[in-house]
C-alpha cells in the first residue's frame, strides 16, 4: 500500500462488463464448502492495519483489512504487484482484484482519500486460492520497509465459519477516490464519491486583471437531484516558509462581480474600436487591446474513460461464464468499487458450469434490473461562469470561476456536496 503524506493543510472470456453488486456475487457459493476464519495473527507488519478475517474459496482467497489513518497520512492505494508466499513455497499467489481500495499500477493514479482524524477503512484483497490454514506472508514490496508487508499471517482460530456479507463489511468505509485523468494533454484532477464525480483543472487567466481558473464538471450519476452552492467552495492558499505551510485565505469571484467585469472589458473594447476607426491605421495599430487567454468552457470528462480490458476470475470478478462483475480500475456500483489488477484481467480459470449456471439463474433479474438504470448521462448543463444551481439526476454541470491571484505555492479548494467534502490541491509554485 502507498501512503502519501502530506503537511497538514487543516488538519478472460468477456469484453463487456456489467456493474453488479458484490453481495450478488456471494450468491457463488451457494452448494459450496463455507471456510471463512476470524481470529488472524500478525507476526510483522504495519501498526495501522488489521487483518480481521480470510476467506477461503473454491477458485481465490479474500483477505479482510482494516486500516486506521495514522497522523498526515490523506490518501492511500495498494500496489497491483501485491502478493501471498508461503514458507517453502517459491509460488506468488498474486493479487486479482480489491474492494474499496484502488490499485496503483505504476502509470494509473488512483487513492483512496481517507483524511480525518482515527478514520477507519475497510477493504478487501482477493488474491489466487491459497492452501487452507497455512501461515502466509503479504509482500506489496519486499525491499521498500515502509510497503504493506505482513509477516506470519496466522489462522489463530480454525473454527470454520459462514462467509459473511461483503457489502456489510465495508458499508461504513464509503470509498473517496481521488485520481488524474489526460484529455487532449490536459491534465485533470477527479474525485469521485457515492454518486458524485467532480473532475477539475486549474489554469491562470490574464485578462480583467490575474486570476486561477478553475474549470470543472460536477457529474450526478444518481437517481436524484443534488444541490450545487457556491457558497460551499472555499479555497485557500498555502505558502511554504521553513518547512512549514503558511495558510492564506483567498477569494473568489461571484458570478454577478465576474459580468460587470465582463460588461466593463466588453466596453472599453467598444470604446477602443470606435476610436480607432476615426484613427489613422498606423496609430490604431498601437491602441489595440490584446488578452494573453480566453475564458473556455471546462472539457467534458468522463474520469473513468480508460477501464478496459478483460475482467479477471475470483468471486469477485468474472467467472468465466458470464458472470462477471467490474470493468478494470474504478467502476462501481452503489456497494462497492471493485479493481482488478493487470494480471487479473489476463487470467481466466474454468469453474464449475453447474454452479455458475444457478449463480447466473438467480442474478438474472437484478443484472436486467440493473441494465434499465445503468444508461448514459442525460444532459449537460451550465458551461458559463458556475453559480450555485440544481443538478438533476444523470447530468453534468460545467464550467469556471475565477478565484483572486496570489503568490502561492499550494491552492487547495474545497467542493461540498450533500455534506461530503471535495479536496482539490494544485500546485501554483511555478505561477
């Protein structure tokens, strides 16, 4: 797992995926052997995580995490290179796919926010199936000493119990997924939270005077309206003076200050043209008024654009019959969000065709259910200097605001919607 630390600013046989609950996948292992095992001791390993449970299955086995934040640690991911060994065994057991916790591959950046004070997040690791009520060991990185590495994982207690509900597990850990996306070599910010998915990008603007633009899409992938208020995005600015973020506070202009702006510039242009028309064109020449930028509508994004590939194999994952759950790197559904690892996505096992057969009986009317609410955005709104508005469900809203230009090293600014927090950080030391 890769922390970022930061000084506190305030403190195989599929190409189509579905979105598919991952409760409805535990419907897998109806008529099966139950192997789930509490109790799991550590010998080594980092202080912030607990193992709270192992889940043996017929074709992988899930492992059950509980991570509380330590001090200036934001946001973490796990490295899609993770995997189990066994003493005497030079076998890796590799890393298929998570829950709730975003996969790093090396190119993709995706966290996972988790930035209060004691926060509490569980995820979950499924990895190849491993030999029942072995000592294993975890290895995200076995020469960096501040990887996740668990040393001596041990089934401390062997009664056998049910599997237990995976979206109960991880229902009080909702996932905040911050990442980067590229349109057009632009690079954009996203962050993506139950239903809402905001991708923003920061630029500097030199015209009615110097200003950071923020461009941004708000999209509401729910069923239900949400309110946007600019009244709940506030900004600051941090300077680094010895070692130490100085925080300064900055202002942002309203929608109403950014028209007289526009109607004054828009004036003068006026006022300058017609004057020059009385002028003879050498001296009209030297009066034009030029503008270093334009004001642009922000650049649609869609955050997860580039999951593709093939699903991988496990219970939670594709099965091979069809049944398979998440496209690659960040699809979601209202339960959980699912990642599956490169190795994952080309690997496939053969499963029994009788038990996937029921499986796939039994989610029959909730993958039709689910491909009824699963269609494409309905419109996009704004486009123009952003206001406090209504986002209706399935829409985007767009656009930009200014925010008053000051010698900074870091901007960070906060979106607040439905009581949820949004935290963009830019770097404006080059500015």
């Amino acid at each position: 797992m890769r922390t970022d630390k930061t000084k506190s600013s305030s403190g195989g046989f599929m190409q189509c995926f579905y979105r598919l609950s991952v409760a409805a996948m535990l419907l897998l292992s109806c008529g099966q052997s139950h192997a789930q095992y509490t109790g799991i001791t550590i010998g080594d390993g980092p202080s912030s995580t607990k193992i709270l449970r192992v889940d043996y299955r017929d074709y992988s086995t899930l492992v059950f995490f509980e991570y509380t934040r330590p001090d200036g640690h934001d946001v973490c991911n796990f490295n899609e290179n993770t995997y189990i060994s066994l003493p005497n065994d030079a076998t890796k057991y590799h890393l298929i796919n998570s829950v709730n916790m975003p996969i790093y591959n090396g190119m993709t950046e995706r966290w996972a926010i988790v930035d209060q004070p004691n926060q509490v997040h569980h995820f979950i690791l499924e990895f190849e199936k491993i030999p029942e009520l072995q000592d294993f060991d975890i290895i995200e990185n076995s020469s960096d000493p501040d990887a996740f590495n668990f040393h001596r994982v041990h089934i401390a207690d062997t009664t056998k119990r049910d599997y237990g509900n995976i979206d109960a597990f991880i229902a009080d850990s909702p996932l905040k997924e911050r990442g980067k996306t590229w349109v057009n070599g632009n690079q954009f910010d996203y962050i993506k939270a139950g239903n809402i998915t905001i991708t923003a990008n920061c630029a500097i603007t030199k015209k009615y005077g110097k200003y950071y633009t923020l461009y941004a899409d708000i999209t509401n992938h729910g069923s239900k309206s949400v309110m946007f208020s600019m009244n709940n995005v506030n900004a600051t600015g941090y300077t680094l003076k010895k070692d130490q973020l100085k925080p300064q506070e900055m202002t942002l202009m309203t929608a109403k200050d950014y028209d007289k702006r526009i109607n004054r510039t828009h004036f003068w242009e006026t006022l300058v043209a017609a004057a020059g028309s009385a002028l003879a064109e050498e001296e009209a020449s030297k009066k034009t008024i030029t503008t270093e930028t334009t004001e642009n509508s922000s650049t649609s994004v869609d955050a997860h654009a580039d999951a593709s590939g093939n699903a991988a194999y496990g219970y939670i994952s594709n099965d091979g019959y069809g049944l398979g759950t998440i496209s690659s790197y960040g699809s979601a559904d209202a339960y959980a969000n699912v990642y599956t690892t490169t190795y994952g996505k080309s690997t496939t096992v053969i499963k029994d065709p009788v038990a996937a057969q029921i499986a796939r009986e039994q989610t029959d009317q909730y993958m039709n259910e689910l491909a009824q609410s699963n269609h494409e955005i309905k419109q996009r709104l704004g486009e123009g200097y952003m206001e406090s508005t209504v986002i209706p469900a399935q829409s985007v809203y767009s656009g930009f605001f200014h925010i008053k230009h000051k010698k900074i090293d870091t901007l960070r600014v906060d979106f607040v919607i439905d009581g949820v927090t949004f935290p963009f950080t830019f770097n404006t030391s080059t500015d």
